[in-house]
C-alpha cells in the first residue's frame, strides 16, 4: 500500500476529501485510528459521515493499492 494524498480542509465542518492517486481500497486513519469504511466514510468521493468529520488540527491519513 502507498500513502495518499488527502486536500480538503480540516475544520470541523467540511466532510468531502479528495485523494491521490484514485484508489479504490483504501486504509483511512483519523488520528492514527482506523476508520470502518461502512460507519465513517464513503468512497466514492471521500465523504466522511457526520460523527467523523474531522476537526481542526486532526489528522487524516489513507493508503491505498
């Protein structure tokens, strides 16, 4: 796996990411935790849920093949 590159703004409101290169298996790690695909996010365009919206000065982290 390789790490990706994440862009979009960490602030406690926004929820949609994207990353590069396009992966469709991805490891997604919010403050070193790993995130359950089908309870914190969405693939298709990275759009992370509610409850998982990350907050200023966390960290997102994803790998993919």
């Amino acid at each position: 796996m390789q790490l990706l590159t994440i862009t979009g703004a960490i602030d406690g409101t926004n929820d949609t990411f994207t990353i590069s290169p396009v992966s469709t298996d991805i490891k997604l790690f919010h403050n070193g935790i790993l995130q359950d695909p089908n309870l914190s996010y969405s693939l298709e365009i990275l759009q992370l849920n509610l409850s998982s919206i990350p907050q200023k000065g966390d960290n997102l982290l994803a790998f993919g093949n």
